[in-house]
C-alpha cells in the first residue's frame, strides 16, 4: 500500500483522457495566428530590421500586402489607437521638463 494515500484500498490512477501537448498546441496555434492579424505592423516592423537579402526584400513584399490587407478590414485598427497613444505619451512633457533638458545641455 502506498504511503501518500489515507484510503487502505489501493485504488488504479486516473488515466489522462487528452495529452496536454496537443491543447499546449492549439493554444499557441490561436495565439499565433490572433497576433498575425492584429499585430501585422509589429511583423513588417521586425522583417525591416532583418539584414537586406532577396529573401528578406520578398518576406517585406508579403509583409506590406499583409499590412494592406489587415487594414482594410480594420482589424489592426486596435493595435494602431494604443500604438499612437503611446507615441504620445513618449512625446509628453511635464510643465517645466523642456527648461531643465536646456540648462542639462547648457553645462555639458
């Protein structure tokens, strides 16, 4: 009998009815392609970043008809408001910040 069990009848494990590879996969697979669609701007952002070759100037083609295309149906439209909002707040400046930068300057 077993140590770890309080019954004293030993009783068969459970048997798993799914692997948990293939749910691990099917979520990844759902989460892959919900950021294929939404996020189609990150995609062309990082192809644009790779070292210029034929394969990377035709992966850019593809990734700007894709950008194109998301937009037309207004699904990255989500990621370009929050995009925006963020440039704006890197943008923002506290009353008084543009004074101190100038006097940072002004001693270096």
């Amino acid at each position: 009998m077993p140590q770890d069990t309080p019954s004293p009848i030993d009783l068969p494990e459970p048997e798993l009815e799914e692997s948990g590879l293939g749910w691990s996969f099917g979520v990844i697979l759902i989460a892959s392609l919900f950021l294929l669609c939404a996020n189609a701007a990150s995609l062309r952002d990082w192809i644009d970043d790779q070292p210029p070759s034929p394969a990377q100037q035709q992966a850019a083609e593809y990734a700007d008809q894709w950008v194109d295309t998301t937009e037309q149906f207004g699904i990255g439209l989500p990621r370009k408001a929050m995009h925006d909002q963020w440039k704006r707040a890197e943008e923002a400046r506290f009353h008084g910040s543009a004074q101190k930068e100038g006097a940072t300057d002004a001693i270096q």
